[in-house]
C-alpha cells in the first residue's frame, strides 16, 4: 500500500523539517534541520528503509532531542 506523501519525510524540503521542529518545539534553524537530515540518515540505516515515514522518523527524533538546539 503506498502512503500519502504526507505521511512521509522529504528530507530537502525546509517546511517539513521546520514542521517537526515545530512540534517538537525546537529552533527552526539551519543548523536544526542539517541535524535532522542527519538523524533521517541515521534512522534509515537503523530500519533498513530508503524512505521514512513521518510517525516512525519522529519517534526516532525523539530519541534524539539532545542532538537539536532549543528556541532562543
């Protein structure tokens, strides 16, 4: 079954990164989503995956907040 592109990371589009910024209610900054795209290469690897899904990649994140800057 294919999901909705919602349901899935882009990785080089800046308004979805600063959306899981948002929700994790961290700095929506450059450096903030170069992390992120860090952590989407470190999570892929960990599932084996070539495309994550939102929920999954979130939960991921999460493990990791330690990694990303807080609002100033």
């Amino acid at each position: 079954m294919l999901k909705k592109d919602s349901e899935l990371v882009n990785f080089s589009e800046e308004h979805e990164l600063n959306g899981i910024l948002r929700k994790l209610d961290k700095s929506q900054s450059i450096e903030n989503r170069k992390v992120l795209c860090e952590l989407g290469k470190e999570c892929k690897a960990k599932l084996n995956k070539r495309i994550l899904e939102q929920t999954e990649f979130c939960e991921f994140v999460k493990q990791n907040l330690d990694k990303l800057k807080d609002k100033a």
